[in-house]
C-alpha cells in the first residue's frame, strides 16, 4: 500500500512521465487488481506507445483474460520497441503456446535465450513447448537446464517429473516429483502423481491437477478428440434427447458439468434457451 501511495505522489507530481504510470499499473497487477493495472498501462502507453514494458504487462493481463490475439498483439510491440527484450519474447512465447502455435512459441522462448541465456522460465517453458511436439528427449534436457539455473524450481522439477513418466523412466520421475513437493509441499496435485507412480489409490484427482492437465491440453483439444480420437458423445446425446418422443421440443436452461471448450452447447444451441458451462479449467472456457 505504501507504494502504491509513493507512485500516486509521483504521478500527481509529474503526471505526464509513462514510466510512473506503468510502475503504478505493475504495482496494482501484483495485487490482483487486473482492471485498475490495464488502465494504468493503458495510460502510460497514450504517453509514452513505444513503452516496451506496459506493453508487455498489458499482454500478460490480456492472456489472463483470455484475449490471446490482443496480448500477442501487445507481446509485439513490446519486443518491436525493445528487440533485446527476453521476458517479452518468453511472454510472447507463452500466448503461441496457449494458442496451439508451438514452434511460433519455441522460436520466441529461443530468441529469449540468445538475450538471456540463464533465464530459467524460459527454459521451463522452452521444455513445455518441446513435449506438446512430441519431443521429450529435448524437453528433458531444457528443463534439466531450467534445474541447472535455478535449483529451487519446483515448477520445472514437476515437468521434468512429467517428461519422465511419459518417457517411462517412473524412478527418475518419482524422484523429479518427491524434489518438486520438497520444495512447494502445498502441492496436492503432486501427492496425487506420486500416489499414481507408487500404486497408492487415491478417492479424487486433485482440482490443480485437473486444471493444468486441462489447460495444457486446451489449444489442441477440439483438433485431438475431433480429428483424432473421433469423438462422437456431443452429437450422440443430441441424438438421444431427440429419439425422446415425450420430451419437450425446447429447453429453457441447460447445465454443461465439465464442459470443456463448449462442443456439448453447440451441439444443443438451437435447443436451450440459456446454457450455463462450467469448468475447472480456465483455458477451456
């Protein structure tokens, strides 16, 4: 709170200098205050539009959002107005991969190194992009890199737990995971792929494992279950409400538990008046 006071003395000082306005809108970001920091950027960036770093905050607000096209579109200015700008070209990495974009993403989580070769999220990130590819060999070593740099990443100790599963290598992967909840303990999702790996059954999968599994899966799910796996029951529960003779020709509401990315309401639009989904994923909404 302090500081937010010390920048609005700043400002109300010299109102017109984008650099207090952006320091207010980071300030504000970093206390979950996302509309008040948009517009604080918004207004460093009618002073300042070349202002690299707003619009590379504003990017990250818009991704947390969901606006992928505005935040990219904010990713590149800011990497147009500052080219040696790492943490915007890993920004701008992050927005590809959401979008499904994968090498995009890679060749901007590379660019990143080549400015800053110790940026450890960059590496991490560089792995998750490597393993959407199917390339796990190279996954492992970005995110054993990502460890080099930064041993107390539980995030890339995680992944690195993920890769190695995937990989079968379940010892190296068990270990992976037990360092990762070592380091972040409050990790229940964690608990749960080590129950998985050790044969210990467990009554529920934890939300912040079903969210990541989901949301990492969200760009390309439509494609993968459409076009890869024939996925067919959105279309067959249209037919079976339709062979219902005594069923009513419209519905006034309808309730999608697990909804994914909406292929369910599709399937129903012209059937229910309003359609409430619900998701423990964000990224599949």
């Amino acid at each position: 709170m302090q500081s937010l006071d010390l920048i609005a003395k700043a400002i109300s000082i010299s109102p017109e200098k984008a650099i207090y306005h952006c320091n207010l809108g980071n300030a504000l970001q970093a206390l979950g205050r996302s509309e008040d920091a948009m517009a604080s950027h918004r207004q460093a960036l009618s002073l300042s539009p070349n202002l690299s770093t707003s619009h590379n905050s504003l990017g990250v607000l818009l991704q947390e959002q969901g606006h992928l096209e505005d935040a990219l579109a904010s990713f590149e200015k800011a990497v147009t107005g500052n080219p040696d700008y790492a943490e915007a070209y890993s920004s701008r990495g992050n927005v590809l991969k959401e979008m499904g974009a994968f090498e995009d993403a890679a060749e901007s989580y590379l660019k990143a190194l080549a400015i800053k070769p110790g940026y450890a999220e960059a590496h991490n990130n560089l792995g998750s992009t490597l393993r959407a590819q199917e390339k796990p060999d190279e996954a492992v070593a970005s995110f054993q890199k990502a460890i080099s740099l930064k041993p107390e990443f539980a995030e890339a100790h995680s992944n690195l737990g993920n890769t190695l599963k995937k990989l079968g290598r379940t010892d190296e992967a068990l270990a992976s995971y037990r360092r990762a909840l070592d380091i972040d303990p409050g990790r229940q999702d964690l608990h749960h792929l080590i129950s998985s790996i050790s044969g210990e059954t467990t009554d529920i999968a934890p939300e912040k494992y079903i969210r990541e599994l989901f949301d990492d899966y969200a760009g390309t799910f439509d494609d993968h279950l459409t076009n890869t796996l024939s996925y067919e029951i959105p279309a067959l529960l249209r037919h079976a409400v339709d062979a219902l003779t005594d069923a009513p020709k419209a519905f006034s509401r309808m309730l999608d538990l697990g909804c994914g990315t909406g292929m369910v309401a599709q399937a129903f639009q012209d059937l229910a008046g309003e359609i409430d989904g619900i998701d423990l994923s964000p990224k599949m909404l």
